[in-house]
C-alpha cells in the first residue's frame, strides 16, 4: 500500500479481528495464570491446614500428661524441697504454655476449615466479659482491669464460649505486651446495626503500618520477640468475629504529642431483634 494512504474496508475489518483475537487470547493467558496461582495456593493453605491439625491432635495427648504429671509432683507427700518444687513449676508452666499453642493452632485449623458450628444465642454481653475476665485472671493478675458497659446494650445472638475466647486472646495479649500495673479497659457502645466493643491498653501500641497483618496468621508485632507466642491469636479472634458477621480492627492510641499512648482492639457485632421469649428456644 503507498505511504499515506488510507487502508481499504477489509483490511481495517482483517487487523480489528487480528487484534480482537490476540486480545482475547492475551485475557485467556491471564486468567489462566491467576487460576493456577489461586489453586495452588488454595492446595497449599489446605495442605499446611492438614499438617498443623494432625500435629495438633497428635502433641495433645503427651502434653496433657506432660501437665498432669507435674500437677502431681508439686501435691506429692511429703513435699518436694525448694529447688525440686521450682523446676516442677517451670515444667507445668511451659507444658501448659505449649498446649495453649497447640489449642491455638487446632482451632485454627478448624476454623479455616469450616468445622467450628456456632451454638449461638441471645447473650448479654456483660456476661461474656465477665466470663472472660475469670478465665484471663491469671495472665492479667499484674494488671488493672476497667469495664465500662452502658446499662441499655442490647441482648446479642452470639457463640458464648467462642466470643468469650475472643477476650480472653485480646486479654492475654494486652497484659502479655503492656508493663505490669497498666490498666486495660473494656468498653462497649450500642449503635444502629451493631453494637462496638472495644479494648485498649497503655502499651506501645500496634506496629505502624502493620495493624491488619497482625490479624493473618503467624504475624507478630516482632519478626525477634521473646514474648511467647506464634501468632495466631488475632487471626482466631478475626476468624470467630466474622464467623458472627462482625468485624474487628487494631489501631494504635496517640496522645497529645503524637506519640503511642497504648493499642485498641474495636469488634462490631450486628445486632438483631430478640424474640419476645427467651426461654428454651431463644437460640433457635
């Protein structure tokens, strides 16, 4: 064709197929490689899910008797001496250390998996509180505890053993990064669709720019701690918040100088219409 002429009908039909086909195959190629990716994370995630559930199951049973026997070597008769009943201490506490993290990842793994039902039902929320301060107490035993709960929070159709585990990991994880003689203060307000629960600290607060992958799992606030844990604590409480249809976010507090002033731990919790009758059938 000569310079500066303009291409005919059907050329110009010829090169928009051409393109219109090379685009399409372009698009092809693409989904293509998201959908292997996709799936070979999926395998991996289910995989690694499979892994840390039979470990799990399989590290339960010795650490139990690893606790029991040490629960029974600190009542023998007559006493153990001083530096016997010491070490006996440091095995119960580290045994029972690693069975928490061993619950930790089992649950873990079943939540992922879809296996945790919801018993749920219409709960006052200061109960809940209440439970989960009496199963922190000793891990917050250092620590002063502020509850402020408004007297017109509305009755929430919630999993209570589940959500009391959520305030006890944000418990436990307050008092385990805050000093000693700090005080952790829990706090709700009702809204129109949901009612905010809050906890806050007088810590250092949460790693700038990391406050949501601190809920994925393994993800700590330090690459290098020697704080214990493996972090999953969050990534349990994210994964049981949105099992109710809630949601839960981390910030840091920043006082008056723009400096760390402490974490705060935010879930909202939809709210519904309680049934007239709370009796028997109220969690239906």
């Amino acid at each position: 064709m000569p310079q500066g002429q303009v291409p005919g009908v059907e050329p110009r039909r010829l090169l928009q197929t051409c393109a219109s086909l090379l685009a399409i195959s372009l698009e092809r190629i693409h989904y293509i490689d998201v959908a292997q990716r996709s799936t070979v994370q999926i395998e991996s995630e289910r995989l690694r899910n499979s892994l840390l559930s039979a470990i799990s199951h399989d590290l339960r049973t010795p650490l139990a008797s690893l606790v029991g026997l040490a629960e029974s070597l600190a009542m023998v008769q007559p006493p153990l001496p001083a530096h016997q009943q010491e070490l006996t201490g440091a095995i119960q506490q580290s045994a029972q250390r690693m069975s928490a993290l061993v619950n930790n990842l089992l649950d873990m793994a079943r939540l992922e998996a879809g296996a945790v039902q919801l018993n749920k039902a219409w709960q006052p929320l200061e109960e809940v509180v209440g439970s989960a301060l009496a199963a922190s107490a000793p891990a917050i035993a250092t620590h002063r505890v502020e509850v402020t709960l408004p007297d017109d929070l509305p009755l929430l159709q919630i999993d209570a053993v589940l959500m009391e585990r959520v305030l006890v990991n944000l418990l436990e994880n307050a008092a385990k990064y805050t000093p000693a003689d700090t005080t952790i203060h829990i706090s709700a307000q009702p809204q129109s669709d949901a009612v905010a629960l809050t906890l806050t600290d007088e810590g250092p607060g949460l790693p700038k720019g990391r406050e949501e992958l601190l809920f994925e799992k393994f993800e700590r606030g330090a690459r290098e701690s020697a704080t214990p844990g493996v972090g999953l604590g969050l990534a349990i409480c994210r994964a049981i918040v949105q099992a109710h249809g809630g949601s839960i976010r981390g910030d840091t507090i920043l006082n008056a100088q723009g400096q760390a002033a402490g974490a705060r731990f935010t879930l909202l919790l939809p709210r519904g219409t309680p049934p007239t009758d709370l009796g028997d059938d109220a969690d239906a």
